[in-house]
C-alpha cells in the first residue's frame, strides 16, 4: 500500500500554535494516505531525563514537581484546540500518578535505572501522539493512537536499543494496514520500543527520525517526511552567511558527509532504514508547509557547479606529530591511535606526509595528558581555534579541477591538513577559526551556491 510517513520533531508540536500548523499540514496530505511519527513536545524529553536525575539523587517529590509544567502544556494545547479535553485531562493525570511511583523507584532501586528511565522518559512521546491523535481526529481524517511499543521491537540496550528488524517488520504490518485500509491515519510516538518481553526501550536521543525510518521501511512507503522547523538543508551555515540558500536535492552520501561536520541534517544512522530500501527523504518546514524543502534520496543530479554546500565545525584543534625516525616505521600510526583511545577522544580528520601526522580533535579535553605521551614519539605542535571546512558534492568526484577552484579562491589564506574522503564527495581542510566568514563567503560565491541551479545530468544510482 503507497504510503508517505510525516515525522514530526518536538518544535512541530511545543505548543497550541504548532499543533494547528500540523493538523492543516495532515490534512493536506490525507490523501496520501500517512502514518504520523511524532516526537515529545518540545523540551519535554530533557525534563524527563532530568526528573530522573532528581530522583536518583534521592529527591522524587522535587523531580515530580519539576515535571508538573510540562504535563500541563499538554493540558493547555487540548484545552485550546479540542471541544472535549476532559478525555486527555485523564491520561495526563494517569501517566502523573505512573510517574510518581516510577521516580519513587528509581530512587529506592538505583540498579534497575536504566530499565526505569526508559519507562518514564516515554511518556514523552506516548502524551504527545495521543494528544496528536485526538487533535487531528475532530479536526479532519479519522486517526488513531497507535502505542509504538507494539510496533518496534529491539533488545535490552536500555538508552539506545537497537530493533530486531524481522519482528518489527511483522508487527508494523500487521498493526498499521489494516488501519490505513480503512482510511485511519495511525499516529505513533517516536523514539520508544519495547523489547520482547515487553520492557520499554527508547532508541537514543533524537531517536524519533530512526523510528520514522524503521516504519517507512517495514511499509516500504514512498516517502520519508521529515518535517522540522528549519527550510531544508542549507548550502552553508545561515548564521555565517544570511543568503545561504535551500539544497532542492541531496544525495544520502551528500546528506552523510554534511551531517558529520555539524549542517543541521539528519544523522546517517537514523536514516539507514530508508536509504536501504532507497526511499526518499523529504526534510519539510513545518513553518513554511508550501516550499520545497530538501530531498534525500539515492539518484542525484550533479549540481553545475559540482559543489552542493559548504559545512563546517569551528573549536577545532590541530596536532602535528612530526618524527623523521618514525614514521613509516611499522606501528608507528598504531601507537598515535592507541594514545587517543586511551583517553577516549575522538579523531577528526587525518593527514600523513613523509616525516608527520596531523589530527584534528573537535573535543580538546584531554589535549595535555594526550600530548605528553605523544612527545615520547616525536615531536609535536599545537595550533588551537582552527576550523574545519568541508566541500561537499557528488560532483567533486568526477568533476577535474574542483580543488584547484577551491584552493584558488583562498590563495591568501592559511589552509592546512588538506583531505579528501574516501567517498570522493568532500574536500575537507583546516582554517583559522577567525577566517571561517571570509572563507565560506568566498567559497560560495566561487561555486555560485546563491544561484538557482539548473540540475542536468543524473548520477547513476
Ligand atoms: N524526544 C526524543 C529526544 O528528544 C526523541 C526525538 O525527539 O527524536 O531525544
Ligand atoms: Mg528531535
């Protein structure tokens, strides 16, 4: 059966207003026959998790307290947009009382946390999508609140489960077709699971795409939408260049590469379900329900100017290990790797010449005790407050003189630990971190991103 999933994140839902926005949104594409994954309301899942903490420091009267003005908001938007709330004013007080007596747990029973968390933190999304489900139901197409608990299934990594695609795969058909035969509109929180025997698991934070993504695959949809409050993915960061503009198509590895260095896209992993099944993503603006938006999927146009967008990261440090005698000595990148791991810090990028190593490190923490042992191999230097800049376009790959425009244009510019993926879809190199504006101006004024493209020729799939 042809259907489109609509995610909806936190901000789509944080209040009566965002509630209306979508129900016109669901409306306009019931004929599209959707199933709706919806996110906690906004915050709400933050306020969970604290109220957990409370609790396990041996507070839960203050950790229900510190809830008590998000359950109201519930409160609020049914009292705002329904004829009748009374039906929700009761399930948010029931999941109170159920709160209640799972903090007081976690406060007597610190080993069961894990478990515990997860079945508090749930409610998030379990109060939103039923609230949803009532919402749109006076509001147009007949809906239901369907428990995601009976659909996903994982195992027992509490915090960030993984599902057992076979058996969600089953239970997501047989408990959605039946309802969308009859022209219902399922609608099912994000994020959480249950594993077989029925424990709530949740599938890590921002855990809602990869429930949207699991759903679309089980049904094999033909859209993926997710729908948020920002206009799609941008060529570069809008808060470094006001006229960054809309990308109208991304391929999945583009998407993969910006959502590394920091674009605000989606997470790779969240979306594998649906690139494996090679359907589209659609990221949508809640805000702005007429335009475009960014399409993800796996056939792409080439973008005429090669270069689809401009990411970046700033805080970035830059550490050079310089050793004539042991480079290129067996096991010498093996030792540099080691150290690192040691202190559980996570590499960046990585260059080698003949006599050096450079790694860049986004997280600096553990920087001095790392260097230490790093001068026991050779000699090192430290530039703090650098940037990484990362080209991204499918079109660098077949494109010749893609790096030559991009060096060119910063020919007056510092620029260092110069990489290519092995995708072959970025160039990725260091700046000062004071030169990023400069930089990115100039790159997409050089690749003319501001400019409507005319999208001609197709990458095979
Ligand atoms: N509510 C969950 C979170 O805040 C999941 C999501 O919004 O995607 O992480
Ligand atoms: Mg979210």
């Amino acid at each position: 059966m042809a259907t489109t999933i609509m995610k909806f994140g936190g901000t789509c839902v944080e209040d009566a207003d965002a509630f209306r926005r979508v129900v016109d949104i669901v409306k306009s594409h019931a004929s599209s026959t959707p199933v709706i994954v919806v996110s906690a309301m906004s915050r709400v899942t933050d306020a969970l998790l604290n109220s957990v903490d409370l609790a396990a420091k041996g507070d839960p009267v203050t950790a229900l307290d510190s809830l008590v003005e998000h359950l109201q908001r519930h409160l609020d938007v049914a009292e705002a947009l329904m004829a009748d709330p009374l039906p929700i004013s009761d399930t948010v007080a029931a999941a109170r009382t159920e709160i209640a007596t799972l903090l007081n747990k976690v406060n007597e029973q610190q080993n069961s946390r894990p478990a515990l968390q997860d079945e508090i933190v749930s409610f998030g999304e379990r109060l939103s999508a039923d609230l949803l489900a009532s919402v749109i139901d006076e509001a147009g197409p007949r809906t239901q609140y369907v428990d995601s608990r009976r659909l996903i299934i994982t195992n027992r990594d509490h915090g960030r489960a993984e599902p057992i695609v076979d058996l969600t795969n089953e239970k997501t058909r047989s408990i959605l077709t039946p309802l969308l035969r009859e022209n219902v509109v399922p609608v099912c929180g994000g994020f959480i699971a249950a594993s077989v025997d029925g424990t709530t698991t949740t599938l890590g934070r921002g855990g809602s795409d990869y429930t949207a993504a699991i759903v679309a695959a089980a049904l094999n949809a033909n859209e993926l939408e997710i729908w948020t409050d920002v206009p799609g993915v941008l060529t570069a960061d809008p808060r470094v260049l006001p006229e960054a503009r809309t990308i109208p198509r991304l391929s999945y590895g583009e998407a993969a590469e910006l959502a590394f260095f920091g674009a605000k896209v989606l997470h790779p992993k969240t979306i594998q379900p649906a690139v494996e099944q090679n359907i589209p993503v659609h990221i949508c603006n809640a805000r702005s329900p007429e335009t475009e938006g960014t399409i993800v999927c796996r056939q792409t146009e080439v973008s005429p100017h090669s270069v689809k967008a401009i990411a970046h990261k700033t805080g970035i440090t830059l550490i050079q290990i310089t050793s004539a005698r042991m480079l290129g000595a067996h096991g010498f990148l093996h030792a540099i790797f080691e150290i690192f791991n040691r202190y559980r810090t996570e590499i960046d990028v990585v260059t080698t010449s003949e006599v050096s190593v450079s790694i860049s490190l986004d997280d600096a923490t553990a920087l001095p005790d790392i260097a230490n042992e790093l001068r026991r191999l050779g000699e090192v230097h430290i530039e703090r407050q650098r940037a990484i800049i990362c080209v991204v376009g499918e079109g660098l790959r077949g494109t010749p003189g893609v790096a030559a425009r991009v060096f060119g244009c910063l020919s007056d510019i510092n620029v260092s630990l110069i990489s290519q993926g092995a995708s072959r879809i970025n160039l990725t190199f260091v700046v000062e971190e004071e030169k990023v504006r400069e930089v990115i101006t100039r790159l997409h004024d050089a690749f003319l991103l501001s400019e409507t493209v005319q999208f001609a020729e197709k990458v095979p799939a």
